[in-house]
C-alpha cells in the first residue's frame, strides 16, 4: 500500500477486473481459474513467464499529442516450482503482487512473473529473461542465495533489484532489502523493554544461521541501551534435542530470583515452526510470564501464535497489526483464502515500483528515487531504503495475546514527509 495521495477506488474495478480476464482468457485459449484476481496472464510463450497488465491496453495508453507510451515492466522473481511450502508461499507473494497492480490501476504498467524454480542458477536465468522482455526493476528472489545470482545479472543492465531475502549481505550495489532484519527487530525490543525497567537479559536463540545472527545483536542491543546480559543458551531444532538447553536455562532464570540482581526478561527467537514446540518445554520447566518477561522476534508474528500459552503476554517487535489485517480481507476476497504473512513484501515492493514509474524513462528507478528521504509507506509501515540497501522500518512494540497482537508502543515514521504510498481501495 504505497501512496502519493488519498485512497480513491476506481469505479466498478472489480467487475473490470472479471471483465478483462474473461476477455484475456477467451483470446488465448485458456480457462481462468476460480478466483484469480489476475483473471489470466498473458503466456509469452515460455512455461515459467507471464506478463499480467493493469486493466486497460496492454499495448500502451495514449500519451500526450497522441502518441502511444511504452509499457513500464516489472519483473517478478519467485520459487513457483513444486508443491511445498515455499512455493505455496511464493504463488501467494505473486498473487499480491497482482492485487497491487490491479488496486493501483495504472495502465501503463505490467508485471513480467518468472518462476526462478528455487535455486540460484534458476534465478539468475529468470532475471536475465526478465531484464530481455524489458523489466526496469525486479522484484524478489526470495531467498539470499538466489539474490546473490541475481544481484550481477541486474546490475550489468542497470537495474535495481527488490529483494525479500532478511540476510543484509547481499544487499548494496542496486540490492535494495523489502525485509525485516533480525539486529533491528531486536534492538528495539531491548530498547523498549529497557524503557519499562528490565535490567537483566537472557536469550534462548535457535542454533542455526537464524540464531548466528540473533546472538551478537543481542550482545550489542543489551550493552548499547545499558542492560545486563545473563546468559545466552542455544538450543537444536530437533524437538527431542531441546529439552536440555531449555532446562538449563530454567535452572538458571529460578537461581537468579535469589539473587540481588534477578534475570528478569527471556528473549526466545524463534517462528512458528519451533514455538508450538518449545511452549510445553518451558511450561514444563516453569518458565512463565510471571516469573520472567518473555521477549521474541518478528517471527512471532504469525497466525494463531496465541495458541502456545507459555507465549501469552510476550512482548515482540513488527509492524502495526492493522495494515496487515486490511490487507489480508481484501486478498481473501479476491482469492479466497488467506495470505501468506510475506505476501505484504511482494505487495509493497509492486505498489513501490508502480509509484515510482511515473518518472521519465531513465529516472525512475534510480538510486535517488528509490533512497528519497521521504521514504514510503506500506502495509507494513513506513519503509525506507539506505544507500546501502538495507531497510529502516518503523516497529511497533505488541503484546501476545491468545488472538492476535496488541500494541504496546506504536511505530514512528521513519522521516517526515509525503512519501506514502497506499493502495486504491483500502478500506
């Protein structure tokens, strides 16, 4: 949802949309399937390519003195290969990117989506053809090893990538960050949690890349706002291996409550693929809210969290939850079916590059524009890009409750400005 302007739906542009598909899908052959908002895609003849155009001509609008203006062409990288999890999330992330460019409404652009199938040598190929059919900007790849494929291929072409990866190595050099990373969600946390009267940390981190990283912002983000660390346990992600960092841990949290300087907040990171198993862990070892501040990461924020309920009442960093919950309702109604948490990256990273395109060919997409100070506004909050491509997003501070999250402490801006950048028709 990124916005020059007040929100304003184009008249009757859901019936448009039904219209448009069903026109497309006659000429090409080809039946639509239930529910897409795309309606179809027009095939340029290759399995892992689609080109999906706002509603109006395809070929162009008319521009002044009656000239025809050239398409502006967005490329989209994603893992659409499979069936697992990740191509489930990926078909999700494509179809916000298609809801953007239909919300926003704006005939002179077009969305070229290629499947990247997963792997590095796949990505750069899909970027490379992206970039032959005419993209001025690339949205994606998903994954850091696959940016890392793209990033030469786009920047030999001169064009800036938006990638989703959180691992801010690959980013620099025309890579511009859509994420969330770990070192800023976690320092703000400790801020805050510093800011209500916690003095002593301890940290229960994921031993693996995650919690590589997890760890020595920890350090830095507890010494930088003048807390004191404790102790930092790492435990394995085989849910039998976790009992005994756990415990350990615990043992630690009940002989400090003797002590005159007690550990009194327990960051654990972790996401929905570990908390569910750690929760009976800690209830079972005698962690609970009410003898320690339970702190997490962004990946707390996913659906039904509220179900682990050692995790009730935790605090965690990530973006205010209303945006997302806007956003989520108009996804299920064009698509039936509920959004994958990304999907707000592929959405913002559209609605960016479509409100950018107004420029003049050769100043759209520049590193000027895509840094201005102003920044942008999104589902997810505000967002601004450094010069080295990483992110500086706004955090809200929530509390975990059994449904949902409620907000602490809400996000500031990132700068001032009217750099917002909101989607036609959000409620």
């Amino acid at each position: 949802m990124i916005d020059a302007g007040p929100p304003v739906r184009p008249a009757g542009w859901r019936a448009r949309l039904r219209a448009a598909g069903r026109l497309a899908c006659r000429a090409a052959g080809v039946m639509a399937a239930a529910g897409l908002v795309a309606g179809c895609a027009t095939n340029l003849g290759s399995p892992t390519s689609d080109v999906t155009a706002a509603l109006g001509d395809q070929k162009g609008a008319p521009a002044m003195g009656g000239r025809p203006q050239k398409p502006v062409r967005i490329g989209m990288l994603l893992p659409l290969s499979g069936f697992g999890p990740q191509a489930s999330t990926a078909k999700g992330m494509k179809q916000a990117g298609e809801l953007a460019l239909f919300e926003l409404d704006n005939p002179l652009v077009q969305l070229i989506v290629k499947d990247d199938k997963g792997s590095p040598q796949g990505a750069a190929q899909a970027a490379q053809e992206a970039i032959g059919e005419g993209a001025e900007i690339i949205v994606g790849p998903l994954t850091a090893q696959a940016t890392q494929a793209v990033a030469p291929v786009a920047r030999k072409a001169n064009v800036p990538v938006l990638a989703f990866s959180n691992d801010r190595r690959v980013a620099g050099n025309g890579v511009y960050l859509m994420s969330f990373l770990p070192e800023q969600e976690v320092d703000r946390i400790v801020a805050y949690s510093v800011g209500r009267g916690k003095r002593r940390f301890a940290a229960l981190v994921p031993d693996d890349a995650y919690g590589a990283v997890i760890e020595p912002a920890f350090r830095r983000a507890v010494e930088r706002n003048g807390g004191a660390l404790a102790v930092i346990s790492r435990y394995p992600l085989e849910p039998n291996a976790m009992l005994s960092p756990v415990r350990a841990l615990a043992d630690e949290l009940k002989q400090s409550q003797d002590s005159a300087a007690p550990i009194d907040a327990l960051l654990i990171a972790g996401g929905a693929d570990v908390l569910p198993q750690i929760d009976p862990i800690l209830t079972y070892s005698g962690i609970s809210a009410d003898r320690v501040q339970l702190l997490g990461t962004g990946g707390w924020d996913f659906p039904n969290a509220g179900r682990s309920p050692a995790f009730v009442k935790g605090w965690y960093p990530g973006p205010d939850p209303h945006g997302w919950a806007d956003f989520a309702q108009r996804f299920s109604r064009s698509f039936g079916q509920a959004p994958p948490r990304l999907a707000s990256l592929a959405y913002d990273a559209v609605s960016i590059s479509i409100t950018l395109s107004s420029a003049e060919p050769g100043q759209r997409f520049t590193p000027q524009a895509l840094t201005r100070a102003s920044g942008f506004t999104g589902i997810d909050g505000s967002l601004r890009f450094r010069a080295d491509g990483l992110p500086e997003r706004a955090l809200a501070v929530l509390e975990l409750q059994t449904f949902g999250g409620n907000v602490l402490d809400p996000a500031q801006a990132t700068a001032p400005g009217d750099g917002r950048v909101t989607a036609v028709g959000a409620q």
